[in-house]
C-alpha cells in the first residue's frame, strides 16, 4: 500500500506531502489542473524515464520520493539486491536535475533506475484510459490470464531456453563433426606423444638435481677423498694436530684454571673432526661413479626438453598440460557424443512439453471463468446482453510462453457475433470493456497477493449515468481488498470514494502551481456539485451532491480520510 508521496519542485508543484490510507480515492480537478501529475510523480519514482522538462521552472532539481509498505514477496529481491528488506516501510527516491540527469535511492541506499522499475511490479498497477488498446496484444492478452489464473510461467521459459540450448548444442555438433573429429585425432596424437614421456609432477626438480649430482660425480669424490686425508688419513691431518694440542695443555692445566676454556673447545672440535671423517668415510665407500645411470637421465632429460621446446612450455609444465589435453579431449568427446545430446535434446523437449501441457490445461480452465466474470461486469456497465470471451489459438511452433496465444472477443450487446476486441468500434465501450477487465483481474490481483495498490486514470472515461455510479460501486467494492486511486471526472465516481483529494491550479507572482488537498464535509459536497453543474453552483446542484454522497457512503463503513500537508507554493 502507498503510504506517502512527497514532490519539491515537480512540473508546477512547488513542494507538496500526501499522506495516503487503506481503501477508495479519488482525485479529481478542473480540465488542466494537473489531475495526472500524482501519477506522473509516481511513475518516476517507479523508474519510467525522466528528462529535465519535470523540473520546475527556475529550480535546481525535482525531487520524488515515494513510501510503501514493504511487500512481502519483494523482501528476497531486496535482500538479494543489497537493500534492507527487514523494514517495514519501502522508500523509493528519485531526483532529476535541471540537465536531466537522474539519481535514485531504495531505502537511503543508492539504487539504479532499473531496480525502481524492478520493485514497481509488487507496488502498484496503473490502468489508463487507453488500457484496452494493451488488451489487443496477445502478450499483454495473455500475461491477463496468467495472472487471473495464478499461474507462474518462468518454469516454461526456462525449460524452452533448455530446449533450444540442447537443439543448438546438437546442431552445432552435427555441423562440425568433421572439424571436431580433426580437433580430437589432434589431441589424441599430442597426448599419445606427452604420455610415452610420462612426466610425473615432480620429476623434473628431482631428476635435475639427481643428474647435477652425477655429471659432477668425480669432482665430489676427489674432494672428499682431499678432505678426509686431511683431517684424519694424511701424515700431518688435523685430528693428530688437534689431539698433540690438546695433550699439551692439559699437562699444565692443573697449574692454571684460565686454560679449561681453551680445553674444553679443542675437546669439542676433537669429537667434531672424527664425525666430520666418519661422514666422509661413509660418503666414499658408498658413492660410485654410474655412467649407465648418467646416460639414462641425459636421454630422460633430453626427451623433457624436446617435448617442451615443440609444444613451447617450460618442461616443468609438460605434466600439466598433458592434463589438460585430456580434460580437452573429455570435453570434446562430450560435445561430439551425437547420440547424448540427442538424448540431451528429446530429455529437454520432453519436460517442456510437460509444463506447457500443465499451463494450456490451466489456462483452458481459466479462460471461461474469466470470460463469466468480464461478462458479469458488463452486464453493470451499460452492456446488457454483452459477451465476453477469450480464445486461445494453438500456435504453429511451440514459444517461451507455451503452446497457445490468447485473444479477447467482445459482443456488446445481445444477439451480436463476439469479435476482436480491436475491431469495437465504440470509444466508450472499450473503456467500459476495458474498465470490467481491470476490475476482475485486479480484484483476483488484490486476492492473490499482487500489487496493493491500484490506479486508474481516466479510465472511466466515455460512461455516464448510471453506468458511473456502477463504476464508482466497483471501484468501491475493489477498494476494500486493495488500496485503490482514481483520476476521475464523474461525480457519481467521487461521490463513491473514501478518500476525495482535489487538484487546483493557481497563478501568483508571475507563476503558475498546482496544489492538491483533501476535501470533507461541506468542500467535498461543493467539489461534487462542481463536477454536476460547473462552477456556478446553485442549491439544486449541491442537494444533488449531498444526495450522491450520502448514497456512495450507504454502500461501505468510510475509511481514514486522506491528510496532506501543503507548503507554500510559488
């Protein structure tokens, strides 16, 4: 439900706050009073596309912001989005400066026009006075039925989308078997080549310290063999020197204390020496020279590096791309595998078959009794006799939305042949039609959780009589399931409403604005004598008036009355 709408420097109006409740409103005004710019406003703040023109003259910027109670099916999206979903309230802003650049908010947080058209679905449905012309396209014709029975397409469009995915892979695979076939005897050759190489992942780091060890194998081997005579095999070696040293000292130890330390380190550099040659000694007694594991490793080494020269990668990276040839050729095999993606393809016709089937079965359901209750509605509007009817037509290839199109006939009165709606030729009968179709649906709509707000401009437009007190009983009726706004001329529509907000323009200052305020009592009696005789009124005309709201206020208990808060315009 719309809670608030606020305006600053919008078209004409200079700042303005309305306050809105449950229930029936109606807004009504002299001819070009600006009886459309609350829609207007709301429009933009919804995301429909703004320009510099809706900014008052002089000002910087025009300024909207719109408050809604937070829907309960947009909550996910908004969460999802990055916005707060957890308030009560949604606040919608937007704000267009005098170069026509636009900015907006959800919730404080900035926000792309875009996301405001995204929200605008599960706030508000505006109807206008041309709504029948949507009712002669089979989308929109369509989209109405869907609604009215519940139904949730996108599991249709997904499975066509599937559909024609697999057909696409399957006839793309058809058509390049040849160049798959090459690609794949391709793969297969380099791989064959690579794994008779079978690198391991670490072999090479391993393999080249291995093949670093024995090309310098002698070189390792006479330098052990100088180090151990050195220390402990030569006439004069560094073990004997050490222990001659050590003896000296620890002869006249005794004498002086100062010299422990001096004995202590030769002691430990004696025990260090004779690990140092047992470490050698072992070393040369186990190391050999193998020039038959030398020439291996120089052939293993070669073969890594002629493969990594051909394919141009460092030979440390043949395991990996030997891997990934194979999920290459795994990948390739899948694409080429005819009959799985034939298999693929008839899976995927077959469960779209099944849930266009589910939604033709629905909609065969849903079609006559949406056609009984438009019908109903006509026989209100001045239609006695009238027929409704929708037709769904088998369509040569299945689409996204299914297997049938929709289109509405219309006979408008009894005895006549049901036709196309575009072919009335009655002004004033496509409003009335069109005015029975949005009040059906919408009160489905209002049942079945749609949007809680409902707006109807001008859509009353062409009736009279007493078809407008029906039309205003409907609309009445309408708001005591969803929150419902009327831009109206017909007294008999006011008069049915719970709320009654007047658009009045006025020249001061060299300027031209344009005010909106609620009207009760003896201003909402005066409003509708207006919208009877003119402005002159006489006392006939606001007995009339007084007599009209009387009878609008028999039909339903009033609900809260509008409030608006109104600043000074300029």
């Amino acid at each position: 439900m719309l809670r608030r709408l606020s305006l600053r420097d919008f078209v004409i109006v200079s700042e303005l706050e309305l306050d809105f409740g449950p229930g029936f409103a109606v807004l009504t005004g002299e001819t070009g009073a600006g009886k459309s710019i609350l829609i207007d406003a709301l429009q933009l703040a919804l995301g429909s596309r703004g320009d510099a023109g809706v900014v008052r003259e002089g000002a910087a910027r025009a300024e909207i912001t719109a408050e809604f109670d937070t829907p309960a099916a947009l909550q996910p999206w908004l969460e999802e989005a990055g916005f707060d979903g957890e308030a009560e309230t949604l606040l919608l802003r937007r704000v267009i400066d005098a170069q026509g650049k636009s900015r907006a908010w959800i919730n404080g947080s900035p926000a792309t026009v875009a996301q405001l058209r995204e929200s605008a679905d599960s706030l508000l449905d505006i109807h206008g006075q041309h709504a029948w012309q949507g009712l002669t396209r089979a989308p929109s014709v369509r989209a109405l039925l869907d609604g009215y029975a519940g139904l949730d397409t996108a599991p249709l469009a997904r499975a066509y989308e599937d559909w024609k995915l697999a057909a696409e892979r399957l006839d793309a695979a058809q058509n390049r078997s040849a160049d798959l076939l090459r690609e794949r005897e391709r793969l297969a050759w380099q791989i064959g080549e690579v794994d008779r190489l079978s690198p391991g992942a670490d072999e090479w780091d391993e393999m080249n310290a291995e093949h670093q060890r024995l090309s310098h194998g002698q070189s390792l081997l006479d330098a052990a063999r100088l180090a151990l005579d050195a220390l402990s095999e030569a006439e004069q070696n560094a073990e004997s020197l050490t222990a001659s040293a050590l003896d000296q000292l620890e002869k006249v130890l005794d004498f002086d204390a100062e010299l422990q330390p001096a004995v202590d380190t030769l002691r430990s550099v004696q025990a260090q020496l004779q690990d140092a040659s047992h470490s050698l000694s072992t070393y040369l007694h186990g190391t050999e020279l193998d020039p038959e594991r030398m020439q291996q490793l120089d052939e293993r080494v070669s073969a890594w590096l002629t493969l990594a020269r051909r394919y141009r990668r460092p030979p440390a990276e043949l395991p990996a791309l030997l891997q990934q040839w194979r999920d290459e050729l795994q990948a390739l095999d899948a694409a080429g595998d005819l009959q799985a993606l034939e298999q693929a393809l008839a899976q995927a016709r077959q469960a779209f078959d099944k849930e266009a089937r589910r939604i033709s079965a629905a909609r065969a359901a849903a079609a006559p009794k949406l056609a009984a209750a438009v019908t109903q509605a006509m026989q209100q509007l001045g239609m006695a006799g009238g027929a409704f009817e929708i037709n769904l037509l088998a369509q040569a290839q299945p689409q996204s939305f299914g297997l049938e199109s929709a289109e509405f006939l219309v006979a408008g009165h009894a005895g006549s042949t049901p036709r196309p709606l575009a072919k009335i030729a009655s002004g004033g009968e496509l409003s009335r039609i069109a005015l029975a179709i949005a009040v059906t649906t919408c009160q489905q709509d209002g049942a079945s959780g749609g949007a809680g707000t409902l707006i109807f401009d001008e859509i009353d437009a062409g009736v009279g009589g007493a078809v407008a007190e029906t039309v205003g009983r409907l609309m009445k009726q309408l708001g005591r399931t969803a929150q419902v706004l009327a831009v109206t001329h017909l007294p008999q529509v006011a008069a049915c409403a719970d709320q009654h907000l007047v658009v009045a323009k006025a020249f001061a200052e060299g300027r031209t604005s344009s005010d909106v305020r609620p009207v009760v009592g003896e201003a909402r009696v005066a409003e509708i004598a207006r919208m009877l005789g003119g402005e002159r009124l006489s006392s006939t005309s606001i007995a009339h008036a007084q007599e009209m709201l009387d009878s609008g206020a028999a039909l339903a208990a009033r609900q809260p009355a509008v409030r608006a808060t109104r600043k000074a315009g300029t």
